[in-house]
C-alpha cells in the first residue's frame, strides 16, 4: 500500500477518477492535467524569481485595486496561455484581468469555464513568504459558442471542481472534484506531482485563528467579543486559541485544513463589503473545505450559497473547521455574545 501511494501522480489520479465515470469524455481530465503544467512552470519561475528580475511591482494594479507583481502578471498569462487552446474552456475570468479572458477565434470552445487567482498573497512575493494559485472551474451554462459572463457568475455550489497550489518549502496540489480532498506534492527530481494527503479531512475543531488583528479597531462588536472568547484562558475548552496569521491566504487556509483551525477576514469600516474576492479566492477555497468536512461562511450564510453579482465581487469569510465557524457564526448574531452575560 506504501509503495502504490508513493508512485500515485497526480495524473493517473485523474484518469482513474475518469475511469469510474463510464460517460467521462477526457476532457475534464484534460483540463484538470493543463491546470498542473500551468502550475509547474509557475514554480519554475517563483523558485528562482530573485536571479531572472522577475520581483517587484509591475508598476499597475489590477481591477481589485491591488499592485500588480511581475510574478502576478507571469503567472496570469502562463495560465492564459497554457489553457486557451485545448478546446476544454469556453472562457476563463482571472483576479488579473478587467474582464472576461475569451477564448481566440480560431480555437474550439469547450463545455468548461475556469476562474482563477494566479498568485495569491502576491504582497509577499519579495519577502520569500509562501504564495499559492486559486483554481474553480464550472459548467458552461450558455449552450455553445463563446462563453459569456454568465457562464462564470455562478454560485460556488455548482462547480465541478477546485484547486490551490502552495508554493513554500515544497509544492503541493490540492484539489477535488466532489469525492474527496487530495494532495499532491512536487517532487523536481522526476516533475511529478506524487500523491502525499490522500483524503484530506479538517479537523471538527482546532486550537488556531488566523486574522489581521492590526485591523481590530474598525470591525463590529462581534468579531470583538469573538476573539476576546477565544482568547480566555479555559482549558476545559481548549482555550486561549493561538494565533497564526502568515497573510497569504492558501498557506494560512493550508494549515487550517491539516490542522484544524478558523480563518477570518471579516468586513470592515474600509471595506463594508470584504475584501476577498468571492469568485477567485473564497468560492474555490470554500468547495474544498465543505468536501474536507469543514464550513465556510460570509458571517450569515453559506459561502456556496452565494451567487455573484460581478466578476470582481467581494465578501467576508469565516471559513475552517465546522464547530469554530459555526461559534464564529454565533458571535455574529450577538447569540453567543447574550448567553454569555
């Protein structure tokens, strides 16, 4: 059993998952494969961003309003590039991008729509912090031809699939098609992605938050009174909570996923609706922790549940283990806050 583990690559992973599906047509596995040669010539490029001038701002920001770095803007068209010709996508929409990626003219246009984030925790880039790729893909919902922005506004609940890629002391792919939550990491020695988290479940409850407190002073009372709560001392409970914030968002939602946890960007006086973005960030993140057992929430209601009104809409997110969100979610409703006096 050891040995089969150790040799299971990402690849045959996929085509034994098409394999249980009789009607499967390869091109989701195809798709899926496309997504991690992307991801391989990323890691290439962030490895040795130092040596080939490849750190620093780009001198632009994108349509968030954040700056954009040259390894942003390498890993948004390596991404591009690598995944508009194979006839699995009917369009594609990118955090780097105003709006819709089409695909060119002369391609085929498939049944598949890809929404991603090609760098997240980009700010971190020059200080060698660990940095990720956000990956959701979705059914077309137009009947054929060019995809449209409706064939990316859809609810998270209706993708397919999704994945994050972390690139620190190693490389791992993460990703799930509905059954189950994998990863794999690179090993450069033979270019593979190797199977290492077979069946990824996240703990019911954890001992850590992760929070920019720095942003303390301009949240409700009841992100307040929550992290006060978590902060007190009583062991019975497991508390105080630890804090763990590295301010890139897959390495902190990585952690949280191996060891339990709750991770929280909740809105603010600055940003009364979020900061994170639904379709790129939170959506994608969000599939994966519901199918490793986990909760993700905007504070009120199901993450998944939430249909996106634009292509760069935002949201506040609690998302991790099931019983620290759901406590999270009390807090928020003052519930908990009440029962406490």
């Amino acid at each position: 059993m050891a040995e089969k583990r150790r040799f299971m690559t990402l690849g045959r992973h996929i085509e034994e998952g098409e394999r249980e599906h009789p009607g499967a047509t390869g091109d989701f596995s195809g798709l899926l494969s496309d997504i991690s040669i992307a991801v391989k010539l990323i890691w290439r490029e962030v490895n040795k961003a130092g040596l080939i001038n490849i750190l620093g701002s780009a001198n632009r920001t994108n349509e968030s309003g954040d700056e954009v770095k040259k390894l942003d803007q390498f890993a948004n068209e390596t991404i591009r590039k690598a995944m508009d010709h194979q006839g699995h996508l009917c369009v594609m929409a990118s955090e780097e991008s105003n709006g819709l990626i089409k695909i060119p003219d002369r391609y085929q246009k498939g049944k598949y729509v890809l929404v991603f984030d090609p760098l997240d925790g980009s700010s971190n880039i020059d200080a060698n912090v660990s940095i990720g790729s956000i990956f959701g893909i979705f059914r077309r919902v137009t009947p054929s031809g060019p995809g449209a922005v409706e064939d990316c506004l859809q609810p998270g609940y209706k993708m397919v699939a999704a994945a994050y890629v972390i690139y620190g002391s190693s490389t791992i792919f993460v990703y799930c098609t509905g059954e189950g939550v994998h990863g794999f990491t690179l090993d450069p020695s033979v270019g593979e992605f190797l199977l290492s988290h077979k069946s990824m479940r996240i703990p019911k409850r954890g001992r850590t938050y992760s929070i920019n407190e720095g942003y303390y002073s301009r949240w409700e009372d009841g992100i307040k009174e929550y992290l006060r709560y978590i902060k007190e001392d009583d062991p019975s409970t497991g508390r105080p909570y630890s804090s763990r914030y590295i301010g890139s968002l897959v390495a902190d939602f990585h952690r949280n996923l191996l060891y339990g946890g709750i991770f929280m960007y909740p809105c603010d006086k600055l940003h009364p609706n979020g900061k994170l973005r639904l379709l790129y960030e939170v959506a994608p993140l969000a599939f994966i922790v519901e199918h490793a057992g986990g909760r993700a929430s905007d504070g009120v209601k199901r993450i998944l549940a939430t249909k996106p009104e634009s292509l760069h809409q935002r949201t506040p997110v609690f998302m991790g283990s099931e019983e620290d969100v759901m406590e999270a979610e009390r807090f928020l409703s003052g519930v908990a806050a009440f029962e406490s006096t």
